[in-house]
C-alpha cells in the first residue's frame, strides 16, 4: 500500500513563531473580539419578550452565523500552524479511556462498528492532549463518515515500537482503517491540500490540512493510503 505524505505543504519551513504565524493568529483573534460583540448583543436581543417572530429568527441566524465563524476561526489558526501547543507526557492506554466519548461519537453518528486493537503496556508519547485529541478526532470522523454510505466498517490499531515501524525508531503507531470506500489517486495527492477535500462541497476541505499541521508541530508524521475499496490514515508518534 502506497501513502502520500503531506510533504508538498513544505512543512518542514514552517514555523509556529514566524511572522505569518503570528499575524494570524493576531488577525483571528481581533476577528473573534468582534464576533463576541455580535454574539452578546444578539443574544441579548432574542432574551425580549416582545420580539417580532421574523426579527427573533433573523437575529438567530445572525448569532449561529457569528459562532459559525469562530469556529472556522480556531480551524484556520490551526490550518495556519498558528495553534499553541503545551506537550506533556501522555500515556495512551490511559488517554484513549479518558475520550473515548469523542472519539465514538462520529461512529454512533454514523451507525458504523469500530473495532479496536490497542497494544497494552504502550510507551509515553510527547504531545498537547487536546490538540492530539482534534487529530484523532478528524482521522476518526473521516474514516466513519467514508465507511458510512457503502456499510463498510472502520478499525483502529495502535502499536508499540517494533510492530508496524522500526524498534530503532522508537515511535508508536495508529492506523485508522475503514472499508466501503476508496480515494481516487488524483484526490490521494491533494488529500493534506486545504480546500481539495474527498468529500461534498459542503464540507471546507480542511481537515487533514489542520491534522498534518498539527502532526508537524507535534512531530507526529501523517500518511495516507487507499487501495482495494480500503483507506488507512497512518499516524506515526515519537515516544516521549
């Protein structure tokens, strides 16, 4: 199985400190100063007993729109390389308990069965828990949402040292599989690319581009392969 590597995004020239970066991440916080301001007063508006139903309902797509955009806010500064990280020393086995929830919800979602295969006794990796937690939740999300329309079923399999890399290596492996699907090679290229998504046009195509700057800036290296009706998501994570 082939896997395409974001190494067309040159992230190995990135830096979550340069200028760029940092006027980014000065630029969507100001843009988030301002959507506050909308959110409050829209809401504060909606609270009137006496609104207009046409006004009450305009005002409400006027607040979901504002939190709409912080949202998409957070996912650029990520996107950008701009998300500030604090790493510690997590130990797997214990971390995948704590969410769990998360990362089941797109499968309950989706009525699609994960099947789970976690070696027992893993080493710690270095990583920010929650950002870790977005990665695992974008790779999960979109392994449920492929398998979903064909019936196809998903996997996650994680490894110590040894296993699926190198002993030398010394980096723990997961491998999120799921079946009833496949990515054409043209789409495989541009899989890390913002904007050039697998998926419908509804959705912003920016998943896997947060996911691989995230990887970069955790030194976590990203692949992914698709053959044989059959699509796996590599995550390769230095121990700590």
């Amino acid at each position: 199985m082939q896997f395409v590597f974001p190494t067309h995004l040159q992230l190995v020239n990135e830096s979550s400190d340069g200028f760029h970066q940092e006027l980014l991440r000065g630029l969507t916080h100001k843009l988030n100063n301002l959507l506050a301001v909308i959110q409050g007063f829209s809401s504060l508006i909606l609270m009137a007993d006496d609104l207009e139903p046409s006004v009450a309902e305009n005002m409400q797509h006027i607040r979901e729109a504002s939190l709409g955009v912080s949202q998409l806010s957070e996912r650029i500064r990520s996107a950008g390389g701009c998300a500030k990280l604090s790493p510690q020393t997590l130990s797997l086995n214990e971390y995948l308990g704590v969410v769990e929830g998360a990362l089941m919800e797109p499968f309950v979602k989706n009525n699609v069965q994960l099947q789970a295969d976690v070696q027992q006794g893993l080493p710690p990796i270095n990583v920010d828990p929650t950002k870790f937690k977005d990665i695992l939740v974008e790779v999960l999300k979109n392994a449920a949402e492929a398998a979903a329309p064909a019936g196809g079923r998903a996997m996650l399999r994680i490894a110590g040292p040894g296993v699926i890399s190198s002993p030398e290596q010394r980096r723990v492996d997961i491998l999120v599989t799921n079946t009833g699907s496949q990515i054409s090679p043209d789409k495989l290229a541009a899989s890390f690319r913002a904007f050039h998504g697998s998926k419908a046009s509804s959705h912003l195509g920016l998943g896997l581009t947060i996911a691989s700057m995230l990887c970069h800036q955790m030194g976590i290296q990203i692949g992914i392969a698709s053959e044989n009706n059959e699509t796996v998501v590599w995550l390769s994570c230095p121990t700590a």
